[in-house]
C-alpha cells in the first residue's frame, strides 16, 4: 500500500516510497488513513482555545489592578506605613 501525500496525523509530506510518516511514525499498521481521528471533532484552531481578545481582555487587567494593589500594600508594609 502506498502512503498518502500527507500524513493525516501530522499534516507533515510524506515521501513516495516511505514506509512511515517522517516527523510522527505513522504507518501502514497504525493507518495510512485519509482523514485523522481528530477529524470531525470541530475544535477550535486558535492558540487560546476559542476565546477572543475581547474576552481575555477585562480578566487580565483585573489580575494586573490586583497585583498592583498587593505590591503597594506590600511595599506600605515595609516601610510602616498604614492606610
């Protein structure tokens, strides 16, 4: 059996007379398939796992005020200060 252009694990160009996928293993016995197992499972293809900026957005700057209100307790602390 020949191997497909592309390994449908990997997405890596297999050469024409490879016995195994050159970058994950693939092969004849564990499937020289057409498609992925992971086809068809609709994941996102974002780094951030679908959610965007603007949602990201509001939850960074409250750890950032968060951060920044601890490291000025912290440093009124040190020097004695009270508020």
């Amino acid at each position: 059996m020949t191997p497909p252009d592309s390994c449908a694990n990997c997405g890596t160009d297999i050469p024409r007379n490879a016995r195994a996928c050159p970058e994950c293993g693939a092969d004849e016995r564990t499937g020289w398939r057409e498609t992925s197992i992971y086809d068809g499972l609709n994941l996102p293809d974002t780094e951030n796992n679908g959610a965007s900026d603007e949602k990201r957005r509001p939850v960074k700057i409250f750890w950032v005020l968060i951060g920044a209100g601890l490291l000025i307790i912290l440093i009124m602390g040190t020097l004695g200060l009270r508020l």
